[in-house]
C-alpha cells in the first residue's frame, strides 16, 4: 500500500514538473517573439524618426530632387512590414547614421541597384525575370521595367487586388496599347464592370517571364491561346458564346496550315490566319460592333488584308466559325450528307474492284502455269 502511495506521488510529481516546463517553454518562445517583434518595429520606428518627414530629400548629382519620405500608416498596410521585413532587408548598405554617400548619378540607377534585394526572397520569380523580354531589353534601354516598377519598393500590395491593377500597371509604359484594350470587349468588361472573367495584359503575356509577342513562336501559339478561355464550356455559356470555336478552327485550311507549320517548322514566319489576324489584338471588338474588323460589313476588307482582289462572293461562301447545319446552312448541310455517304461507298466499290482484279490476275496465272 505504502509503495503504491509513493509510485502514486512520484507521478504527479513528474506530471506537475512537465507542466510546469512546458509552460516555461512556451513562455519563453512567446517572450522571444515579442522581444524579435519590439525589435523589428524599433529598427522601423528609428529609420521613421527621419523619414516620416514629408520634407526631407536630397539632390542628386544628375540634379535630380529625390523625396526621402515614407508614409509610416502606409508602410504597415504593405505587404512587407506586417511579416516584420524591416528596412535594412533592402537597404543593406546602410547600417549606421550618418548614412554612406551615394555613388549614384541618378535615380534610375539608384532603382536599378536597389531592385536586386528583391533577389534574396524571390529568387525563383528573379531568375524567370531574367529571360524576360524586360530584362532582354535593359542594357540598350535602362528605363526597361525592373520589379519595384511594377510593384512598388515601400508599399508593395497585391498586384491583382482589384484585377484591374495589373493592366492598368502595364499601362505605365505601353500608353498606346492601354488605350486600345481599355475599348475593347475584353478591357471595358474589366474596366467598367471588374469582370473577372476576361484575360489582362498577364495572361496573354505572362507575368515575369514576358516573352517577344512579335516571334513566330507567339504568333503560332496564338490559337492556343485564345482557346484557354474560348474552349471553356463552362465559361463560355456564361456569356452565351460557343465554345467549339477553337475545334472548328483546326479542322479549317487556316487551322491545318498552323498546325503543320507548328510541328514541322516552328521557327519559320507564315501567313497562314491566327486568331488576332481576324479579330485584331488589343482592340477586339464584339462581332455585332459596327466597327469589328469581322462585323459582316467589314468581313470583306478583313479577308482581302491576305486574299487582295477577291469578290464578295468570298466571304458569303464562309460558315463562320458554325458548324454545319440544318437550320443554319441548309444547301450545305445536304450536300455533306451526300458526300459524307457517297464517298465512302466509292471507296469500298473501289476496294472491291481492286481486290476483284487481283483475285483475277491470280487466277489467270494458275491457269496459264497449269497449261
């Protein structure tokens, strides 16, 4: 009895001392977090000290004003500081007060240098940037996008929150195109409406690996493009739109031209019709819009960008991108009916015959060899 009495005490006793270091531990992680966190927010705070000062600047040698001023309220609303990413991750150079002496002539240089913190945490997005037609560009034009262009350097938010964002940020530098998409079906959808259904500059372009959109390599990819949301069924009858688009358009002499050439030359320029051929780029317009390059009044215009001379005889001779059908085109519809039966017993009667002939041939030789 006296032993199960001792064993009994023993284990709480042992119980009590787990507790009790189990609570120490995490006391002393939560102590740890808070003292890493006061410490992060002190390095904020003293860098603020100066920097909250909406009049503080300095003059670069190229004469250059540059403002040195950070909104603190606006600093903890990015996507950075609240993940305790102080200003020494970027600004590493600059350890004590006074600051070193900048070397830079001009702000763009400055940008240029501080861009490459961003390597540190995203080394994967850098590298794929890298082969970007950006950074192809950079050397010959140093105005060329670099990260913090596009998503800031101090107040860094999503960039699809709202979608819009991300073409109107593409806008910065590509006016003209803007302009054009913010007209079309695609643009004044996002635009006006915030629908997010319809593609932005990223999803055509991509996102940091921008390819040349004028290479034989995009232009062939072109359909396929396109069918990553017209060949959406679900998608597509959300907005009443057939969604056998891209299908019917393979199986066409312009669908079969890419094909070919995609396979057996990719390197090498056609001619052969692509979607934004028809539909323009940037500037695709409904089909029922007066001023659509494939509205049936301007149709013609369209096709003799390829086929110059051709009569208006050439476009009415076009099902679109329609099915054959009864309803729609019936003088069509019954002529594939008969071809698609007469053709076949054709070509078993003509099977038939040749087979006959041989059986024939065979024959006749067996005679003569028996005679």
């Amino acid at each position: 009895m006296v032993r199960r009495q001792r064993f009994f005490i023993i284990s709480l006793c042992l119980a009590a001392v787990c507790s009790i270091a189990g609570l120490t531990l995490a006391f002393t992680e939560r102590a740890h977090a808070d003292v890493l966190s006061q410490t992060t927010q002190g390095t904020e705070a003293y860098c603020l000290s100066c920097h909250s000062n909406p009049d503080l600047k300095m003059t670069l040698p190229s004469g250059e004003e540059l403002s040195l001023y950070i909104s603190a309220e606006d600093l903890q609303h990015s996507a950075h500081s609240p993940l305790g990413i102080e200003c020494e991750a970027c600004h590493t150079d600059i350890k004590t007060y006074p600051h070193p002496v900048i070397n830079y002539q001009t702000s763009r240089e400055l940008s240029r240098s501080y861009y490459l913190a961003c390597k540190k945490c995203h080394s994967t997005i850098y590298e794929k940037a890298q082969d970007s037609m950006h950074a192809q560009v950079a050397a010959e034009n140093p105005n060329a996008p670099i990260c913090t262009d596009c998503h800031g350097s101090h107040y860094i938010q999503p960039p699809d929150e709202p979608r819009a964002q991300i073409s109107t940020t593409c806008s910065k530098c590509h006016t003209e195109i803007y302009d054009q998409y913010k007209n079309s079906v695609h643009g004044s959808e996002l635009i006006g409406k915030n629908n997010p259904d319809v593609p932005v500059c990223t999803d055509c372009h991509g996102v940091h690996n921008i390819q040349d959109p004028r290479t034989t390599q995009f232009r062939i990819q072109t359909p396929e493009l396109c069918a990553n949301c017209h060949a959406n069924a679900e998608l597509m009858s959300k907005y009443g739109l057939p969604s056998d688009v891209y299908d019917i358009y393979k199986l066409s002499w312009h669908g079969v031209d890419v094909s070919v050439y995609k396979a057996r030359w990719p390197t090498i320029w056609h001619d052969s019709a692509v979607c934004t051929d028809c539909h323009g780029i940037h500037d695709i317009l409904k089909a029922d819009d007066p001023a659509s390059s494939v509205n049936p009044a301007n149709l013609l215009a369209t096709c003799q960008k390829c086929h110059p001379g051709v009569s208006a005889n050439w476009t009415s001779a076009w099902t679109g991108h329609n099915k054959i059908s009864q309803e729609r085109t019936p003088l069509l519809y019954y002529i594939d009916v008969f071809y698609s039966s007469f053709i076949p017993v054709v070509l078993w009667a003509a099977g038939i015959y040749v087979l006959l002939q041989i059986l024939r041939a065979t024959v006749n030789r067996v005679k003569r060899s028996i005679k």
